[in-house]
C-alpha cells in the first residue's frame, strides 16, 4: 500500500511539472504577444530651388523617413512647407498660433517640432487654419532618425505625419532661407509591431509560480512519504529480525548420532545445502517437522522465518507476533 502511494505521488509531481511546462510555455505564446501595434510609413518627397545652383533649377528629394500618427488617414498629401509665424511659437502650443501659410486656396503642410503640448493640439491648431496635412519632426531623441506613432484622437480627418529630427531640422533651415518647399506626402510600407504586454508577463509569472508551488508542494509530500515508508519498513525489519531471532533460539536442536535414520543413503538431503547427514551435525527441526543444518537454515529463517520446504511461517507456528 505505502509503495503504492511512492509511485503514485512520483508519476503526479512527473505529471504536474510537464503540465507546467506545457501551459507556461503556451501562456507564453499566446499572451507576451498578444498586444499588436500597425503603423505605416510615409515617403516624404521634398521640392525646392536649389539657391547653389539658381533659383531655376528644382531640387528634390525623397525617402521613407515619416511614420503616420495613430489615428491620421493614410492617404496621401501635399503643399508648401510653412512654420509658425512668431519665431517664439514654433511648437504652436497657442490656439492663435498663425502660419506662414501661402495665399487662401492653396495647399499648405504645416511643419512644427515635438514638445510643450500634445500632439493632438498641434495638429488641431493648424488644421483649423485648413493645413491639408501636418508634419511634426522629432526633438531631443537618443536615436536621431527615431519615429513614433502619434496619438491624436479625435482628429481623424487630418493627415498628421512624424518625420525625425534631422529631416525636420533640414526642412527648416530652407524655410528661414527664405526658400520655397514643396512637400509630397505618400502611403509607405505597413507594419505590424509585436510587444510584451506587461499585464501578460505579470500573468504568466503569477501563473509559473503557482504551478511551481504546485509542483513543490507534491514534490515535498512524495519525498516526505517516502522518508516515512522507508522508516517503517525498516522499523518492521528489525521488529521481525528480533522476532525470528526469539523465534530460531525456540526451535529444536539435535546432534545426528552414528545410526540415525537421517544418515541412510536413502534418506532427504538438506534442502538448503543439498547435502546429506553425516554423524556429529548439527541440525535445526522446525515447528513442520522438517530438518536441516542448523548452519544452512539459521540465516534462511532470520531472512524469510519460513521453511524453506513447506513455506510455514515460524513466528506463527510459535505463536510470536
């Protein structure tokens, strides 16, 4: 019964760990990526006259370099390049904040710097002097060429970009030039940004250290059972190792004399040694009748306390518990 109970609780602490294995890992895949950001890219096309070369010839230059905000249409735009007009508002925190905007029907992209306010009050305060789109350059990023998704909501009708810091910072010193820059907004590449969501890492851990526990808590009941289970076992060897003892110092002894039945060729050997009786040996006669070396049998009863013919059990033959 006690053995039965080892093997059982060793299969359930198995058990327990590989099914902790299991959902852990399955909580791993299914929660620390659960959470997915989509954002798309922009090219960024910008046109100017070259003033190295003469206000004749158009320089243009273009690359994937913005990052749509979060709720801006992705869709294309373009216009002339304007900053705020006060040199003191260039991040158009200020509601009055006004625009180099060009003349009233013409397009215009509203260029303002990172900082001092919300993205979503930069963008509707130049939207509400009708920018058709709004582009806000990176400041003070350790990764110059760093892009976020902006979040605007409430502000879903306006295209609203974010290009880094160098570019913006480019674009700006052509305009303090007095420079004319066309800009030309396109739909770039979409991406799908996998992260660890902290809730599910607090989840799975919390769910690892419970079925840890779990399986500790088993590991610690198999090991403690099986602590007990050896104690008792050996506790009842030495209670039936005294017990034969008591039982084999009970048990008939006789010295086989010249003449004795046993030394007749014809008469059983000893079971234990398979050899027969000869004068001056010692022998052991069990509560069964049968008979046998004293040295042969004695260890055989203090191991098994039966006979080794019949199988009788001494102790119960002599009434010993």
């Amino acid at each position: 019964m006690a053995m039965s109970v080892i093997q059982a609780c060793r299969s359930l602490a198995l058990s327990t760990w590989l099914l902790s294995f299991c959902f852990v890992h399955l909580l791993c895949l299914d929660f620390t990526v659960a959470e997915k950001e989509e954002w798309y890219t922009a090219f960024v096309n910008i046109t100017y006259a070259d003033p190295a070369a003469g206000s004749a010839e158009l320089r243009s230059e273009k690359s994937e370099c913005g990052r749509y905000g979060e709720q801006s249409p992705k869709q294309d735009a373009r216009g002339q390049v304007a900053l705020s007009a006060s040199p003191t508002d260039r991040f158009a925190c200020d509601p009055g904040t006004r625009f180099n905007a060009p003349a009233p029907g013409k397009s215009w992209v509203a260029l303002i710097p990172r900082g001092n306010c919300t993205y979503k009050d930069k963008i509707r305060h130049a939207a509400a002097q009708n920018a058709s789109a709004v582009v806000i350059y990176n400041v003070g990023s350790s990764n110059a060429n760093e892009t976020i998704t902006m979040p605007h909501a409430g502000l879903e009708d306006v295209v609203a970009i974010m290009i880094p810091e160098p570019k913006g910072k480019e674009i700006v010193s052509l305009l303090e030039r007095n420079i004319t820059v066309m800009m030309y907004i396109t739909i770039g590449t979409r991406n799908l940004q996998k992260y660890v969501s902290r809730t599910s890492v607090v989840f799975v851990s919390i769910s690892f250290i419970v079925l840890m526990i779990i399986s500790l808590a088993w590991l610690v009941f198999y090991y403690i059972q099986r602590f007990r289970y050896a104690n008792a076992r050996d506790r009842n060897q030495r209670r039936l190792g005294d017990a034969a003892k008591k039982a084999i110092s009970k048990l008939q002894v006789r010295t086989i004399r010249k003449g004795d039945k046993e030394t007749e060729p014809d008469y059983d050997n000893c079971a234990v040694c398979i050899e027969g009786y000869k004068p001056n040996d010692v022998v052991r006669i069990l509560p069964c009748r049968h008979l046998f070396h004293k040295s042969c049998v004695d260890p055989w009863l203090l191991d098994h306390r039966t006979c080794p013919m019949c199988k009788m059990n001494i102790l119960k033959a002599l009434g010993i518990p």
